[in-house]
C-alpha cells in the first residue's frame, strides 16, 4: 500500500521527538497498558480546508487508550489509516476488527442495542434506522461539513450529523472497446442521447440468423438500477411533492420501460440473453451494459483480460442538461458509538477530524471503492479522470440522493421488470403493481426522502 505523504512527514517527526514516555502499566478507557504521550506540540501543521484537524494536542491527556473499529471490507486499508493516526497519537491504539457482511448487520445492531459494540464501526446507510439510535452525533459543525463534502447536508438530523457520504457511486454505460473498433466505432461515436444509443447498440449487435451472438446493449437483471435513475432524466422525482408517496405509477417511468423495450425490440438484446447483463458483459457476449461504479472493480479483478471503457448515461434530448442525470448512493464514513466512553467518544471525534481531512486517505478508498469522491479539495485530482468509470461520472452536481431508499423500490421494480419481460405483463399494470407494493411496504415506516434537499429539486 502506499503510503500517505502526511503519513510521511509524521512519522518523521515523531521520529525526532524525544519527550515520549513507555509506560508499562495498566490504564483506563479502553486500554491494558501502552504508550503515554507527554508532548502535544508535534510540530505538523493544521490539516484541511473548512473542516480542519490540529494535531498539536493530546488525546485522552496523554494516557494510553484502545479504540476497537468493525469494517466488512478493505480491513487492511481502514488499518493502515488507524497506524497512520497512532504514529501522531502514539497513546491511542485502534484495531480494525473484520466483521464478514453476512454477519454485520446482525451482530453490530445487537452489540449496540445491549450498550456495548464497538467504539467505531463502518456504516452502510441502507442501514440508517438499525443504526442511528446508538449513534453519537459528529462534534463537527454542518457547516464546514458541508462546505468540504458534497451531499452532507442531506445527512444533517434536528442540527447534528452522524456520517456522510466517504464518496458517491452512481450509474454509467460500460462498453467493451474491442467489438467498438470491431464495429467501425470511434470514441467519436459515444452516444449523448438515447436515440444515438439506440443507433449504436444495433451496431454492435451480432445475429446469425434469427440467433443472437453478440447483444448491442444488455440490461438483464439490471432494469430495477436504471428504473429509478433514468426516471430523474425526466424530471420525475421518486416521491410525489408531500414527502411520503411514493411516485412510481407515472408517465415518466412509462417512458423509461417502453425506451428499453425498444432497444430489445430492435433485436440489439433479448431479456433470455443471460439472467445476468454484468456476466454476459463480463463474459464478451454483450458489448454495453448499464451499471454502477462497483462494476469496474468486478471487472478488473474477475475479468482481467476484458478491454472496456466507460461513458456517461445518455440524455433524453441533446444540448440539454437534465432534470438529473441519476441517482447516487454513498459510502459513508464511519459512526461512533454513542455507548463508548466519554474518554473512547472523545477520541473517536479526535480521530474522525483526523479521518476526514486526509487527502491521501480519501484519495485512496475512493479509488479503492471506485467511487467519486466526496471530500471536495481531492475532486480534480487527476486520479480520478483516469478511472473511466469514474470519469463517466460527469456533473457530480446534478445527481439526486433520494436518501436511504427503502429496500421495497428496488425488490419491486425488479419484479416489475421480470412481470414484464416473462409474464408478458403489460407496462402499466406491472407499474400500476409496482406502486402498490410500495406504498403498502412504506406505509407506517415513516421514512422521509432527501430529495428536497437537491440542489435544482423541483417538486412534481
């Protein structure tokens, strides 16, 4: 892994200090025994922009304490984080415990519920109301959240935050670049709009006889990811103007179903083409294939021969911006345990300063989670223009956050589409279902969307 430049310039101060002291008895507030830190002055300046970090002080006084953080991924990364932060700290030691995903959402809300669990631990906000009651909010002003994070006023609860977006993942349309060039295309040929889309796709469609060798464009199993992005182009929010019903059941999302039937109509797909569009891309049988940013990590680790690239999700109508162009969804940074000690609580805010102003952290799990960075001073790094998929990104401004989309708009509209494509289920009777299956899901839930909240938000 490589390591952070601040990291660099840390290590090499701590190095030089001598007023260090080994203590080799027990303490308090978490710890068995440990370091104890006797200089704040470390010499290292004040990190970030608006939200900033002053290392120049002690933690928990000086006094060694242990700080136990539950991750499902990249442990060795959020580790290597905490290593960072103890060689300026050298009294607080953090262990980044491996919790599988299988297990996590399981055992993290019942270790919180009986008021113990994990001072830190990893949030996934599809997770937000298992969570939030035991969380500890952020000791950091909106404000300058929201002025270094994209998205973070969205996650601003009665004036308090407890996480923000880590970075942003949204759609875009992958493509192999071997049947592009085989098919006469040039990067002259990406497509802005759907009509060009359409054009392309039966391009670089492969038929022998009425068989079906190469699909154009292929969205198996994917139609629920596009459904609820591709309605935004139209100016179609999810929920109706009060809030609270959903707004699925609409001509907008009539559109978006009848615009990919099309696409199969014209032979450039065919819904028993594989169950699975990203396998079938994967695999070299399908030349497109709509997908979020998590695909181009599928991609280079499980097909590492496949040549592909990345451009942004067309538009209905050329020279014109949309409504949205999708919907994103976050990864979010870490919570705090609102059971922790006061001396483990005020660390973990110590060390989420330190967190959320490293450049070179943030830089690395974005990368990492291929995803466009929420941490504004690292946006134009040139890192993230080498990542087709994260370069098709385009306007991180106009993309929509609904909030943590109940689980009911994706099981539902992924049916819709299998009514649809097997059933022979009309369009607007599997919309009309989807709609109702929603709003009896929801009802009692009281879950609030964030879409009022989007900058250029227009209620319908």
């Amino acid at each position: 892994m490589i390591r952070p430049k601040r990291r660099v310039r840390v290590a090499a101060s701590i190095a030089a200090a001598t007023v260090i002291a080994v203590s080799l008895t027990a303490c308090g507030g978490g710890g068995s025994g440990g370091v104890e830190d006797t200089e704040a002055d470390k010499g290292l300046p004040v990190a970030g922009v608006n939200l900033t970090y002053d290392p120049n002080t002690l933690v928990n006084d000086g006094k060694p304490i242990e700080l136990e953080w539950w991750a499902w991924s990249n442990i060795e990364q959020f580790q290597a984080i905490a290593d960072a932060y103890t060689e300026i700290h050298p009294n607080v030691t953090i262990k980044v415990v491996n919790q599988p995903w299988e297990d996590y959402w399981t055992k993290l809300p019942l270790e919180l519920q009986s008021d113990g669990g994990p001072a830190i631990f990893n949030v996934h906000n599809s997770q937000h109301d298992n969570l939030i009651a035991k969380m500890e909010p952020y000791d950091i002003d909106p404000a300058d959240l929201e002025a270094d994070y994209t998205g973070a006023a969205a996650h601003v609860i009665d004036g308090e935050t407890y996480y923000v977006d880590l970075g942003l993942m949204s759609g875009s349309i992958y493509y192999n670049t071997d049947m592009w060039e085989a098919a006469g295309l040039t990067e002259a040929d990406i497509p802005k709009t759907w009509d060009e889309f359409r054009e392309v796709a039966k391009k670089l469609t492969i038929r022998e006889g009425d068989e079906l060798r190469q699909a154009g464009f292929n969205f198996n199993g994917a139609g629920q990811a596009m459904q609820m992005g591709m309605a935004y182009q139209l100016g179609q929010n999810l929920f109706a103007a009060d809030g609270a019903t959903p707004a699925v059941d609409n001509q907008a999302n009539l559109d978006v179903i009848n615009r990919f039937l099309d696409i199969y109509a014209d032979g450039s797909g065919d819904a028993d083409f594989g169950a699975s569009a990203t396998e079938s891309f994967g695999q070299g049988l399908s030349a497109m294939t709509y997908a979020w940013g998590w695909f181009s990590g599928t991609l280079r680790n499980e097909y590492p021969d496949l040549k592909w690239s990345a451009f942004q999700t067309p538009v209905p109508s050329g020279g014109e911006t949309p409504y949205a162009y999708d919907r994103y969804n976050g990864e979010s940074t870490f919570g705090i345990n609102a059971n922790a000690s006061d001396a483990e609580k005020a660390a973990a805010q110590d060390f989420l300063r330190y967190y959320l102003t490293d450049e070179e952290s943030m830089k690395e799990l974005s990368l990492s989670f291929s995803i466009f960075p929420a941490y504004k001073p690292i946006a134009d790094d040139p890192a993230f223009t080498e990542d087709p998929a994260l370069a098709a990104f385009g306007d991180i401004e106009r993309y929509i956050w609904p909030g943590p989309v109940p689980s009911t708009f994706e099981t539902s509209t992924a049916t819709m589409w299998e009514e649809i494509l097997f059933n022979g289920v009309a369009p607007e009777d599997a919309l009309a279902t989807a709609q109702k299956t929603i709003e009896k899901d929801l009802d009692g839930k009281g879950f609030v969307p964030t879409e009022d909240l989007y900058p250029f938000y227009a209620a319908d």
